[in-house]
C-alpha cells in the first residue's frame, strides 16, 4: 500500500482524518463520551462496544488494526477527533484577524476549548503520548495538528521558516496545553492569556528574524557593490 | 521465468528420488481422472483435475500425514509456524471481556489439530478471564480431527462441554446454523477447498452480525530475491523433507505447489469483500516476508 506522501488543498474528500462510517470509527466515538466517567482506559472501548449492542468479537477490529495499547489508541484518536473538528470548524466560520498570527492564536486557542469535556483525564492520556515506544506516533500527530494550523491561519511560507514556523507552532501548542492542564480559571482565561502572550513572542521573533534577514541582505549587496567599484579603480 | 526453471531443475532431480522411494504402508492419492471439460475442473496442486475429485484427493493428502502432521510443520518451518499461529491469536486477541453478559461461540475450521482452537481459549482465560465461551473445531477430515481429539483429551478442557468437534465440508457447513458464531478463524485450510469463494460465503453465512472472519494462510512473497531463494526451497527440499521424515512424498508435493496457486493477498482480500465482508485497514498483514498472511472481516 501506497501512503500518500504529499497533502493538496484541492483533491477534496481525499485527506479525511477520519471517517464516521467505519465501524472502529463508531466503536471509538462512542468511547470517548466515556472517558469522562472511566478515564482514559479499556474500559471506554469495552462498555463502548456494549453500548452499541455489538458483539466482543468486535474487540478484534481494534487489536487488528495496531499493537499499540487500547489506552493510546484512544489518545491517538482523540487526537485525530479533534483536529477533524479544527478542520471542520475552520470550513464553517471563517477565522477573523488581522494578520495570520492573530488567526493562529485563535485557532490555538479553538482546539484547546475542545480539550475542556475531558481536562480532567487529560494528563492521563498525554502521559501515554510521551511513552518512548509510542514517541514517534505522537510526535507525527503533532506535526500532523501544527500543519493544519499553520495552513489554516493563512501560512505562506515556503523557505526555512516553513520547517521553524511548524516547529515553533507545536512547542507553543504543547506548552499551553500543559498550563492549562494546571489552570483554575473561569472559561480558561489564563491559558488564553498564556496563548496570546505566546503568539506575540513568536511575532517579535519572527520580526526580529525578518529585521536581522533584511539587514544582512543589505549588508551583502552593499559589500559586493563596494568590492565592484575597488575593482573598476583598479 | 523462475517458476519453470525452478520446476524444470526440480522435475530433473525428482526422478532418481522418486525411484529411491521406500514402499510405503501410506494411503497415496489416487491417480486422478483427466479432466472431462474446462467448467468442471479445479487444480490441485499444478494439476488439473475434475472438482468432484479434488476434496477426495485432498482427504488422501491429509488421511496421509494426519500423525507426522506437526513434527512435519515443525521441521519444515523451523518452527516458524508455531510463531505465526500464536501472532495470530494475538492479533484477534478474542475473548468475553469481563463485564459482557454474552460468551464467544468460536468456531476452528479445518482446525483438524487443534492448535488455533486450544490457543484461543487459553488466550481468553489468560488475559480476559473468559471461562465461558464455547469452541467448535470442525475440520472435512475425520483422520486429522482424531488427532484434534486425542489433544484435546490431555488437555484441561477434556472435562468441560466447552470443546465440540465436527466433521464439516468447509464450504456447506450443514450442521452449523446462520448467524450462529462470533469467531470464524481458518488456519492453513483454506487454500485446500475446491471452491474457495464457496467457503468464504458459508463463513459469512454462519457469522453473527459483528461476528469476525480471520484466515491464516500462506500467501505470496513480493521481493523476487526473497521469492526465488523461498521457491527453491519449498520445491525441492520440502518434498525431500517429506520422503525422508514422513516417508510421503506426494503429499508434501501437493503442499507447495497448493501454496503457489493460492491467490495474492490483494486478490484473496477481494474475494473476501466479495462474500460480504468488510475488510478493515490494513486489508492483510504479511507474516515473514509474506510467506504467510492474516486476513480479516467483519460481518456487519
């Protein structure tokens, strides 16, 4: 099997994350309204599976379908859950802002509030994110979430700061998702703030990065002119 | 290419062997029929023979190494299938979780020696402490079921009605209602049925809604390299292996060349779909380079 290397705007309906029709899909849906009540454990999948009136041999499907342990299948597709409703969210309401770092803290700040039915139990899933042998799924799907928010809030970038954008993204998504985990706040106003604050350091980097860019260039161009004209004296 | 080569060189070094051949005491298959018209005919093995005649020749093969089934399986993979058979039951890790009201009712077909069938229960005992689901191992061959049934009395479920065993054509399943099972597992049996879409049907008939198919087979391997060296191989030592150990030949030629006819793991995973089963991703998982494969489905 083929897997597709390249991701495109324009071939609609080929880059789903997930598809609601499959029945691991419907097995995993449900499982994730229970974690508010078991947490993130097999259990979700086992009352999930008898909830639906399916049969146990169904339990098959998900061991099928990786070796990883159901706890992190779970977290994993939680993950995927929500960063379909980031898409899903970004094709209904248009994001409003002045420039793409105003749209990106939005968004941010969108996919965290989907974080609060289950903040509770979050520490737990995470915990199985940063197991070592289940690093490189997690650190996929977190590359996955920083590419859609950066495309989503308008990234053009095609240089190096396209790999620095993305990278930048992700360690900002990572730290405000651990402050809220500690955060009391009303509605999470504190990690809102933290995310703002965020942003505008990751601004002020990037301008400062530009600045220094277009410094340097000047610099440059100035010092092969000046060599030139030594050149032409003789 | 290959194939002939192989089947050339393989056919030259045959003869002296074959003349070396120790009278055996064994049920050898029959010489079969010529073919009567190309509708009626199915392979077995690289021959061609008429369809009536295959499950009788196919009950000769494994009427033949029914008693030597294991150790042979044994030598001639290194032991190799033992690992297969237990990834498998890993795979399915099947069992009744403990807050189910509802026991398993599995069913082994051509499960002749029981590997799958004891591995399963004793899988679900183990991690789910499932001591309830039941276990219907049929198989087309009463020798090769005999051999089931001796294991089964050692084993620790000789003294509970868990454990059923059944002589069933594996494409009719007559004695086996619809909608009846939750686990439909087939171990290397599949590739040996006259009409395999036939058994794939009647699995999907005799599953519950939910209910899984899973097949353990050999199956096709992709890079030539690895799939020259494995030929060569499976053609011209295993049939040896055959003579010298269970002093058969025949049977283990029928063996590989059954294995190289068997359809590729793309296609096999069509003629599931085919019978109505939905096929989760990935379709199949090649075990060793693809020398065997799982396939699965769901009867929704």
């Amino acid at each position: 099997m083929l897997k597709r290397l390249y991701h495109s705007s324009s071939h609609i309906g080929s880059n789903t994350i997930i598809n609601n029709n499959l029945i691991e899909s419907k097995i995993f849906n449900n499982a994730i309204k229970l974690i508010p009540k078991y947490g993130f454990s097999k259990n979700c999948i086992n009352e999930s599976i008898k909830n639906l009136k399916y049969s146990d041999s169904l339990q098959s499907i998900i061991s099928w379908q990786s070796d990883k342990s159901y706890e992190f299948q779970l977290m994993l597709y939680f993950l995927k859950q929500k960063r379909q409703e980031l898409e899903n969210f970004t094709k209904n309401t248009k994001v409003e802002g002045v420039d793409e770092y105003e749209k990106l803290s939005k968004l941010i700040k969108y996919r965290l509030s989907l974080n609060s039915p289950i903040i509770n139990e979050l520490s737990q899933g995470m915990s199985q994110l940063i197991l070592p042998y289940n690093l490189n799924e997690s650190i996929d799907e977190l590359y996955n979430l920083s590419d859609d928010l950066a495309f989503y809030s308008g990234d053009k970038s095609h240089s190096f700061d396209w790999y620095a954008k993305r990278f930048t993204i992700g360690s900002i998504y990572v730290k405000s998702e651990l402050f809220m985990l500690n955060d009391t706040s009303e509605n999470f106003e504190n990690t809102q703030e933290f995310v703002d604050k965020k942003i505008d350091e990751f601004k002020m980097l990037s301008d400062t990065y530009n600045n220094i860019e277009q410094w340097a260039i000047f610099n440059g161009i100035s010092l092969i002119n000046l060599i030139k004209s030594q050149l032409i004296r003789g | 290419m290959f194939q002939q080569s192989i089947k050339g060189s393989v056919g030259k070094s045959l003869k002296p062997i074959v003349a070396l051949r120790f009278n055996s005491s064994k049920v050898t298959p029959p010489p079969p029929q010529p073919p009567n018209s190309h509708n009626d005919t199915t392979h077995f093995g690289f021959k061609t023979v008429n369809k009536q005649d295959k499950e009788k020749l196919v009950g000769g093969v494994f009427s033949s190494v029914a008693s030597n089934y294991d150790l042979m399986n044994d030598v001639m993979s290194a032991g190799i299938h033992r690992l297969w058979k237990h990834h498998f039951i890993k795979k399915l890790n099947a069992g009744k979780r403990p807050n189910s009201v509802e026991p398993l009712e599995f069913l082994d077909v051509a499960g002749g020696t029981g590997d799958i069938a004891f591995g399963l229960l004793a899988n679900a005992e183990e991690n789910f402490g499932d001591y309830e689901s039941k276990m219907t191992i049929a198989d087309i061959n009463p020798d090769m079921l005999k051999e089931g049934e001796l294991r089964y009395k050692k084993s620790k479920w000789s003294d509970s009605d868990r454990v059923e065993f059944l002589v069933q054509n594996g494409e009719t399943m007559n004695k086996i209602p619809d909608n009846s099972k939750d686990v439909y597992t087939i171990a290397f049996g599949i590739r040996n049925f006259t009409n395999i879409q036939a058994g794939l049907n009647t699995a999907y008939r005799v599953l519950k809604p939910g209910g899984i198919f899973a097949c353990l087979e050999f199956s096709q391997i992709d890079n030539p390299v690895l799939d020259y060296a494995y030929q060569a191989y499976s053609f011209s030592i295993l049939p040896l292996m055959g003579q010298l150990i269970a002093n058969d030949r025949d049977s283990y030629q029928y063996l590989v060349e059954s294995i190289r006819k068997f359809p590729k793991q793309e296609e096999f995973k069509k003629m599931i779909e085919k019978a109505g089963f939905y096929v989760p991703e990935p379709g199949y998982e090649n075990l060793t380079f693809g020398v065997a494969a799982i396939h699965i489905g769901i009867k929704i």
